[in-house]
DNA sequence: CGCACACTTGAGTAATGTCAAAGAGTGTGG
DNA sequence: CCACACTCTTTGACATTACTCAAGTGTGCG
C-alpha cells in the first residue's frame, strides 16, 4: 500500500497483468499495436482505488495519465457556489488524463466504485508519444469521439425533458458497459442519483421521480441496488426518438 | 464563381491573400510554422459564401477541411422531431471539419453571415499530416481544448438558468471574437436570437426577455443591429461566479 | 441496534415554455 | 423611392415542467 493509500503493483506486476487485463481489448488498449502495448506495459503501474477517492482536482496539476481497468470514475466541474455538472464517466478501456500533459487539469475525477487502472508518468507519456508518433493520431481519433460524445451530451441538456434524459443515460450505458458476463438488457449502474442528477442538470428528486415513473410503467426494473434492467427497450428507443444508440470506442477524462 | 455559387481563388490568389489573411496570426494558422503553412497554401483555395448557406449536413460525407478567415458559422444537430441544438459557433481561426477524414459530417454547419474560408480536400490535408507530422500534436492540443470548451457548455446548459447562460455567452463572445478594430466592451453578435436560444437550451421567447431585462438593468445596450455593448462587465461577470472567461485558442467544428 | 446516508414521495412554488399578437427591421420588386 | 412581404423580435397571458422544501422510508455499516 503506498502514501495515498493506494495498492500498486510495479513492473512485472502489471506486465502480468496484461494478459489476463479486462481492458485489454477494450478502449485505448484494444487501439494499440503490440509494440506500443509491450513499451507501455514496460513502465506501468497498476492502482487500486478505494470508492470516493479524488483523483485529481481541478485547476491543480495532474501527472499521471490512467488507463481504468476496471470500476467507474466521475469527471466534474464546479462552480463556485457549489453547483456541481458531472462532464462524464469513464469505465473500462477509458483514458484519464490530459494529452496535453504536465498541465492542470480541467476537471475533478473522483471514483465512482472501487477503481483498477494502469497508470504512467506524464514524462514515460511523452517519451511514449515520441517512440511511437502513430500514436497521437490514434488519440486524435479518440479525442475527435471525445469532443462528438460532450455534443450528444450537450443534446441531452439542451433539448430533452427529464424522461428523454434519464432514457438516454440508460440506453447509452448498457451500450458502453454491457459485456458477455451480464444479460444484455441489464446494466450496472453504480453511480448515486444524486451523480445522476448532476449528469442530466437535473435535480434528484427529478431523477427519482422518473425512476419511479419508469417502474411503474414497466419500462425498466430494479432488481438490486446498481443494476437495472431495460424491460422495454424499444419504448425508450421511442422516448429519445433514435432507431439506435451511438457507438463509441474510448472516453477521456481532461 | 464556381458550380455551387461560392467564388474561388485558386494557387496564387491564395498565396497573396495569406500575407494580408486576417486569420493569419489566429487560431489554427497562428500554430503553424512557416514551412508548414506554406505547404498548405500552396493547395488552399478561398471560398467565400453567402449567408445561410449549408457547408455539410450531418451524417452526410464531408471531405474538405476549411478554416475560417471572415464571418460566422453556427454547428448543430437535429433530433427527429425537429428541435435543434446547436453546438458551437465558429469564427476567424476556427477550424471546420473532422481530423477523422473522409468520415460523415458528425454535425450540419451553417453560414450565420457571409463567411470566407480557406479550404483544401480530405486528401491535400491527409498528404500535409504525412508530411508534418508534428502537426497531429497541434490538433490533439486543440481538440483538448475543444474538448475542455465543450465542458464549459455543458456546464452552462446544465447548471445555469437564463440570466447566467446569456451573460456568459456575451462574455466567452466578446472575448473570442475581440479585436483591436472593436471597442473592449463592444461584441459582435449576428445570430438570431433563435440561434441563441439553440445554443442555450432556451426558447426564442426567453433569451429576449432576458435581453429586455439586461438592457433595462443598464448592464448591456444594442446600440445597432448585430452590436451588443457591455455596460456593466463587473455584474456580469459576477452573475455567472467567476473573475474572468476561460480562454481558448481554437474550436474544431466537426 | 442505531446512526448515516441515499432514496422516495408529497405539496407548493418559481422558472421557463407555449401560444398569440403586435411591432420593428430588412429586402424585393414594381 | 415606396409599398409590400417576409422574418425577426418583443411583449403579454397562461400552462407546464421541474425545483425547493420537507418529511418519511429504506439500506448498509460500524
């Protein structure tokens, strides 16, 4: 356990880990040749994160650049009378931490869930990028996603009611998060309603009520704490008025 | 004038309108290096288009990259049933269209005023990426930024309520679009109030009420059509929380 | 078992949206 | 140059949505 409280494993650890890593094939990894894969694994640390942990603040500088593993982060920004906007969430595959690096970060992360991650030094980044310059095309690419997902967030806040909203955070999260191990009409969804809220621009009373409402006609259900199940998914489909739900490959957290 | 009603200037003409470009020392070309620019210019080819002129639509393939050199244009997605959000706006500097090239339009984008941009294919800037590759590190830092911006946005439509929306967006305004032909306090405003209001999730009605009662409180004036003065930047800057505007070098429009 | 904390539900309120109509500004064609 | 048509803007009256405040109900953890 290091100073921050936090577990890591070294070198040959996360070299280890690689193999046998969930994100492996997923996000940022899955986008990366075998060369840059073995460099990065190379100089790897792997944390574990305690739920709540701030992982970076705001406006203060932010070394390290993440790769989560596994787990769910929250990206905020807040104003200064307290009003908090949740700009995002990263799970599995996604990357924290700014391309533009050494510089202060842009928004708060705080884990959402307990939270694995690869992580590495902004300077073995950079060296990174310098080996292998494909690269900053590939996080181009990602970021170029990036910048057309906060549209379809700015879609969300500016023109839905609160049930188009809530419909499509569910949606959106069963298609990011679903994997082979849970039924593909099931979601995880760990995050508080108050962190709902906060994504929507919403208030949680709103998002409870709408929960509610949900449930009550047979749209979704309950069956515990952090899972819902989408029991009529062609209705919320309706409610947002798209066929389908847009692909992504990776998030980033700045 | 060419087959889409837009005039060109070809080769030379280009080369000569860089020295005298009133985007030359803003946005994407402050950010390149002699040679690169040159290389550029020697593909670029001007358009200059009316007002309200489509430039792409959404999901509809988009192969030339424009960077704005005059004018205005607005960025925005529809959903089926017809409301709009727009997502950005983009002025002198600002660049248009996906690093991701060849791909369809992520958004429609649209002349506010008549606008002159320089232009090159798809292909011209995929040849000008291989040979500079230094540049995808420029875009990756501006993509950031875009990114970061798109965040101050969601802020703004999820956190704030009328008042607060409009005074931040006279002021992020005023300060991208300044320049020393302009009094300090002075900003150039062409979009109709119904751009406005798409932009921050507001109806037309609102966003002009929230401009009477501005005017009325003496905190701005509209001394003519398409102007609007800042009379009080100290309240306005109070009401949206903080001592200045975050600052941005240039916005992508995808 | 009891204390937090998160979630739900209800009642009343405030902010913003909707509908409607009139006024201002702009451009066009006679 | 004026008259007309059009669009944009403003303002009013009313409806609705979502927020606020408040109380009560789980739920998990020490």
């Amino acid at each position: 356990m290091t100073s921050n409280g936090n577990y890591c494993l070294t070198g040959d650890d996360a070299t280890q880990g690689c193999q046998i890593c969930g994100a492996r094939g997923l996000g940022f990894c899955s986008l990366l040749d075998g060369a840059a894969l073995s460099y990065l694994r190379e100089y790897a640390v792997a944390e574990l994160m305690a739920r709540r942990r701030t992982l970076c603040r705001e406006d203060e500088p932010f070394d390290r650049i993440h790769i989560i593993h596994r787990g769910v982060v929250k990206l905020f920004k807040l104003l200064p009378d307290g009003r908090r906007q949740i700009t995002g969430f990263l799970g599995p595959g996604d990357i924290l931490g700014s391309p533009k690096l050494m510089s202060a970060s842009h928004c708060s992360a705080q884990t959402v869930t307990e939270v694995l991650t690869c992580s590495f030094t902004a300077e073995v980044f950079t060296d990174f990028l310098r080996r292998f310059p494909e690269v900053a095309m590939t996080l181009l690419f990602a970021a170029t996603d990036e910048i057309e997902a906060s549209h379809d967030h700015a879609i969300l806040l500016g023109c839905h009611n609160a049930r188009e909203k809530l419909a499509a955070l569910l949606l959106i999260l069963n298609h990011r998060w679903n994997s082979d191990s849970r039924p593909p009409d099931e979601l995880f969804l760990p995050m508080t309603r108050s962190d709902l809220a906060e994504y929507l621009g919403l208030s949680v009373e709103t998002v409870s009520r709408t929960f509610s409402a949900f449930k009550a006609e047979g749209l979704i259900a309950t069956p515990r704490s952090g899972v819902v199940t989408l029991r009529n998914r062609p209705a919320l489909l309706r409610m947002i008025g798209f066929d389908d739900v847009p692909v992504r490959n990776v998030a980033i957290g700045l």
